[in-house]
C-alpha cells in the first residue's frame, strides 16, 4: 500500500440476521486484514444490536404499543401474550443477562412456575429428563421466552423478523429484483427501527468514507439492502460495497441496473484483494475499469472489472482475524436443543479460524467446485495458524475456536495437533471434514488431545450407489468405521444429510434413514440434519443436468440472483411426505427418542421396508481389526508422560502414563531401554527441527532385529503402549 495513499476509513457491517451466540467471522476476517495494512476499518454486528435493543423493557414497550394500535384481527396467540404484558416486560432484561452469561445464579429462579410467562412455545416443552442439568434447563426455558417474543413480533408489527432465518422469505426466487424493491418501499418496521438506529449511531461515530456490507446468506439481504437504502437517502455520494457468500454464489450475473441505485459496488470471492483494489480506486490511485472481481453501474449499464494482474493474497499474507468492535459479551446463548452435539451452533463465543481456503477433493456434483472460494486449494501454514491462535486467545479471553472449513485436511489437522501439543497451548476446537479412511483411530485420538471435541462432516445419502454418482470418495461402511473412530476418541460427530438426489428412489431413501438410526443408536454420530437436493447453477449437476437426469424448468434469469434451479427428475421424483418423516425422524433422534422403531413407521405414507440388515453396524464394528504395519508411513507420537522404572528381577517394569490412565509392562532391560529412548523421541516438545520417528525406525533400532520387532508388536506389552498413547500416525 503506497504511503501517499489518502486516508479511508471503512465500516463493515452484518446486516441481521447471522446468529446469536457469535459474530459471523467475515468482517473479522476483512478488519483484521485491513488493519494489518494500517488502513482504518471498524466493524459491527447490525443483528445482534438489533435484536438487544428490541429484546429490553424498552424495545418490548414499543412493541407492545405498536401491537395494540393495530386494526387488524390478531392472532389467538397473540391476543394471550398481549394479557401477558407486564410479565413479559419484568422478565426481558433478566432473561438476556442470564443469555449472556452474565447472571449464572439465576438458572433456578427462570424455572420457577409463574416466573416466566409461558406462550406457544413451551406446549409440551415443560418436562426435563432428571439427567438435564439445572443451568441447561433455565437456557431452553429462556430460549422458548425469546422465541414466543420472536413470534409475536412477526406474526403483528415485523413480518421479515426472525430469530433464525431473518428475512429469508424476500430472498427467495430472487432472479427478478422487483419483490426486494416492493419490500423497501414498504415502511420500515420497528424492527428495522431498531437496526437503522444502532447503524446511525455507528455513522456518527466513524464517519466512514466506505461501507462494506457482509451478506454470508440469503436471510442477510433484506437488511443489507434496508441499510443501504437509509444511508443513500441520508449521504448519496457515501461510496457502499456489497460482498459475502450470497454475492459469491448468486449475484456472478447481476445485470438489473437498479440494484446500483442501493449499492455502488459488489464484490466477488475472496474479498482481500477486491477491497484493497477498491480502497486504491476511491484514492485515485486505480481506475474504476480496473477493479477486480466487482460489479458497478457505468451510465446505466452494469459492468465487471476484473483485473488480471491483482492475484489474491495467500494465506499467509491476510493477517489475522479481529473481534475488536464486536462486544463479545453481548452475544447470546440460545440453547433450542440439549443435544451436545447440536447446541455447539448456538452455545458459547466461538474463535473462527480457517485451517485451508477451499477444498481438497472438490469432485462432489451437487456442490459449487468450481467457484473460487472452493476450488481454490490452499493450506493456512501451521506456524502461521498458531500465531492465529494465540493471537486470538489474547485479544478475547476465549480458547474455544470453530475452523470454517469447507473440509479441514487431516494432514494438516494432524499438523494443527502436534503444533498445539509442542507449544502446550490448551484449546477447545470442532470443525468439518470429510468422513475419509486418513481419519484413523490413532489420528482422532492425537486430534482429541490437542482439544478437539466436535467434527462435521457430510455423509448426504447412506447409499454407496448414491455416493458413487455424488462422487464423493466415500462409502457407507468406511463412513461408519471414522466415525466410530471419533467417538471412541470421544469426540461428537455431525453429520449432514441429503435426500431427493437426482435418480433416488423411495427404497433408497428408507435404506438410508434405517443406517443413521443405527448410526445414532450406536452413538456414532451424535446429531445430524436431512435437507432436500438443489441443483444450483454452479454445481456440476447444475452445469450438466442432462446428464444427471435432470431438466431445469426455471426459474428464468431476470437480471439479480441466480443459483438455486427448480428441476424436474426424468428418473424418480421423491415425494414431500419423504422429507417430512425424514424431519421427524431425527427430531426425535436428536433426543434419543424412536431408536428402536421400525423406521417405516416415521412415514405418513406406505413406504417400503428397509433393505438393510438390522445388524449392519454391529456386525461392521465386531469385525473391525487394526494390525500395525512396520512400512506404513506412519509416525508414532507418545501422548503420556515419561515412564517410570522398577527393578522386576532381571526384568524392568515400566510404569506408562497416559491418557486413558495407567498402564504396567514387563520387559527385559534392552527392550525397557528402546522403549524408553523412542517415548523421548517421539513425545510432542518445543525443541527446534522436532520429528517424529517411522515406526519402521523404531523397527531397525528394535534389539534383536526386524524379526523380534514384529514378534514384539503382536505382543500384550506393546498393546499396553499403544493403549495408553503410543500413537501410529
């Protein structure tokens, strides 16, 4: 960046609705690249701001208000709560504080009867397993409060109001940009309200020269838009750029030149190299032709700049990310599920990080592998990740961190791990994966260790035909074993699901629902969540639907968005009761309900019986085995402490210490000295060059030669050690 380069200040905004728990990490992302290139950036979270100033005694005072000047017949629902008025203003502020963590004490008074008032949302939600600790039910209890407020609120005075899926409604079918003009010229409403007037009070303190708007998902738009609108009416020559995961993967065809009239730029993928381009252009030092990966309006005309000379920036470049601006303890926990897989999505501040950009396989039909933000492949350097992550650790107090990996690479997970045990730096961490073979037991034990305590993961549908034709490189059986792999190193597992493939039929989709009920009732994955097959305009299926058995039938392209394709299947079409039972079914799974039900009965149609053997995933563990081959390239890491020596005669014992506990072997003096030696080499230290010995290492080193060292690893003694943390990966 030139010196000589005329100061900007940037304020980057999430438009509602993201999530509650934790800021959405893109303008973290952005702010801390800007600043590590001393340009003035500030970022805020519109949604949270919102929903704070409507969730208080205040904002509920104006509701209500609102709610009663209305002419209109209101719900039954509505008319009770309204009767509730005064309960619902006492409780508000309490049940935020106790949300943010801040009043941990007051979990037995929210569950006290006639504490809080109890609307829609606690019908048949007001009993607890004895198992559900006290603090775990005052959060659902205080959750369901919110969402009954949430509901009145949409239902009377705020329709795009929601508390998860904001707005989505007016993002939806979104070719033609008409309906998101007709829901701007509507009045704003209180909601909007509240989110214009935090905005103001962040314009008067920054007094920016640039906007950037993050729009990660559809339900982010409206407000995008809605803020846009306000600031152009107020400051018209205040320059605003739109970017994200929405613009990313439907806006690549924008071409209405109405959509200029909110916003002066929009920005592609990666936004680093965009934004810098556009920060030089508004200095004068670029010309707007030269932009990269934006769209802007030229005399009525939407035209695209795309530089070729300004590559993007690597991994190690963009800096690190910051939440400085973002009031961490502001957010809320919203707990709508006791399953502890699932609630890590609502629960807790999560530190996001990237351990790859993109991802390594990129071969699935379904999904976007051509668009950059995944068919780039990059690897973060773990040197620099670390730097990451104890950079973060001290700027926000917290040690738990999210990797928002399309799919983490276990090589560079397994790296991630010993980093963090050479350096001892104690995290909590979860992320996405792909359910692959790499994953083995001994690498899930080593990434547990270093904290991981969650993956995700996608199975989509659990039938290896389907699996072919995704091109996935996984199979059904091998999905199960990794995650079996996972639990055992007690780590949580999600999984997503996918139903309505092109080709699927009803049997596959009941063969495929009666493995993840044997699946979760074998613990080995913990949550998971079906969604219905879109084809989408980037995706190869999208690209070629002919080819998949597919015809496109709309919608037509008018000029805004473009990505999700409405089809007709040649082969099958999967009917709407599938998705429904489907829905329902792991509802219920979620809480440990119907395991042992006959799967067809989730269906309210006929649906035919399951093809599997009921025994699939018994049968599959029982006959799992793991030999430890000497030429695998495998290093072996030793995650206990150091041996303890006792004299046994003309033995040695050694006393193992490791993770699972104590262990005692017995072994003549030269073996107790080998093992002593390799627990050294191969023990997780800071110290300079530090690698870790091939077990074929260990093998040529082994007294007595290749022969004794394979007769000794079939041996109880060295079972022993590979129980306690003498680890193959």
């Amino acid at each position: 960046m030139s010196t000589s380069m005329p100061s900007q200040r940037l304020l980057l905004l999430i438009p509602p609705l993201t999530q509650l728990n934790t800021p959405y990490p893109s303008t973290a992302y952005l702010t801390g690249f800007l600043q590590s290139r001393n340009i003035a950036a500030e970022q805020a979270d519109l949604g949270i701001e919102m929903v704070l100033r409507l969730f208080s005694r205040a904002g509920l005072t104006r509701v209500f208000a609102d709610i009663r000047t209305l002419d209109d017949d209101l719900p039954s629902e509505a008319i009770a709560m309204l009767a509730m008025e005064q309960a619902y203003l006492d409780q508000v502020e309490p049940v935020v504080s106790f949300l943010q963590g801040k009043t941990p004490g007051a979990a037995a008074r929210m569950i006290q009867a006639g504490v809080l008032p109890q609307g829609p949302r606690f019908r048949g939600r007001t009993k607890f397993a004895k198992s559900v600790p006290l603090e775990d039910r005052a959060k659902q209890w205080a959750t369901l409060y919110l969402e009954d407020l949430a509901d009145l609120v949409q239902a009377t005075v705020s329709p795009h109001f929601s508390l998860s899926r904001y707005a989505e409604q007016v993002a939806t079918s979104t070719s033609s940009f008409d309906g998101m003009i007709d829901a701007l010229d509507a009045v704003p409403t209180i909601t909007d309200e509240f989110m214009l007037e935090a905005l103001q009070a962040h314009l008067d303190r920054v007094t920016p020269t640039l906007i950037c708007l993050s729009v990660p998902f559809p339900g982010n738009l409206y407000g995008a838009f809605r803020i846009a609108q306000a600031i152009k009416r107020r400051q018209p020559d205040l320059p605003i750029a739109l970017g994200g995961g929405y613009a990313n993967t439907e806006l690549r065809r924008v071409a209405d030149p109405r959509v200029f009239d909110y916003v002066d730029f929009i920005t592609l993928d990666d936004g680093e190299r965009p934004l810098l381009s556009l920060i030089e252009h508004l200095s004068g030092l670029r010309r707007r032709n030269a932009l990269c990966r934006t769209f802007y309006r030229d005399k009525g005309t939407v035209r695209f700049s795309d530089d070729p000379s300004a590559s993007d920036f690597s991994m190690d470049e963009i800096g690190c990310p910051t939440y400085r601006g973002l009031k961490l303890d502001r957010y809320l926990t919203i707990l709508d599920s006791i399953n502890p897989m699932h609630r890590l999505w609502s629960e807790g501040h999560w530190n996001k990080l990237t351990v790859a950009h993109g991802c390594y396989w990129k071969q699935c039909t379904f999904c976007d592998v051509g668009l950059n933000y995944i068919g780039r492949y990059e690897m973060t350097p773990t040197d620099r990740l670390i730097g990451q992550i104890e950079q973060l650790i001290a700027e926000t107090g917290r040690r738990g961190f999210h990797f928002v990996d399309e799919a983490a690479p276990p090589a560079a997970l397994k790296s991630l791990a010993l980093a963090l045990l050479e350096r001892k730096i104690e995290i909590a961490w979860w992320g996405n994966i792909r359910f692959e073979e790499a994953f083995s037991p001994d690498l899930c034990r080593l990434l547990a260790a270093s904290g991981c305590i969650a993956v995700t993961a996608g199975l989509e549908a659990a039938s290896d035909r389907l699996l072919e034709k995704m091109k996935k490189g996984i199979t059904v059986d091998r999905t199960a074993l990794v995650a079996a792999a996972f639990r055992d190193a007690g780590i949580l597992v999600h999984a997503y699901l996918m139903y309505g493939f092109p080709s699927e039929t009803v049997q596959e989709t009941v063969d495929s629902l009666e493995r993840v009920r044997q699946l979760v009732a074998a613990d080995l994955i913990q949550s998971a969540f079906w969604h219905r097959f879109t084809a989408t305009a980037h995706s190869p299926v999208g690209l070629d639907p002919a080819s998949h058995g597919l015809r496109i039938i709309g919608p037509e392209f008018q000029g805004f968005a473009e990505n999700d394709l409405r089809h007709r299947d040649r082969t099958s079409e999967t009917p709407q009761w599938v998705g429904e039972g489907l829905r329902r079914s792991m509802l219920n799974f979620l809480e440990n309900r119907g395991l042992d039900m006959d799967v067809r009965d989730w269906f309210e149609q006929r649906a035919p019986k399951p093809r599997v053997s009921t025994r699939w995933v018994t049968g599959l563990l029982k006959n799992r085995c793991s030999v430890d081959n000497p030429q695998a390239e495998r290093r072996i890491v030793w995650l206990g402490g150091k041996p303890v020596h006792e004299s046994a005669g003309k033995k040695t014992r050694l006393v193992l210490s490791g993770p699972s506990g104590d262990c005692t072997i017995t072994l003549n003096p030269q073996q107790a000295k080998w093992l002593d030696h390799l627990i050294m080499q191969c023990t997780p230290h800071t110290a300079p060059l530090h690698s870790y010995p091939l077990l074929r290492d260990a093998q040529s080193s082994f007294p007595g030669g290749t022969p004794a060292f394979n007769t000794f690893i079939e041996t109880p003694s060295w079972k022993k050690a590979r129980a306690a943390g003498l680890l193959l990966v």
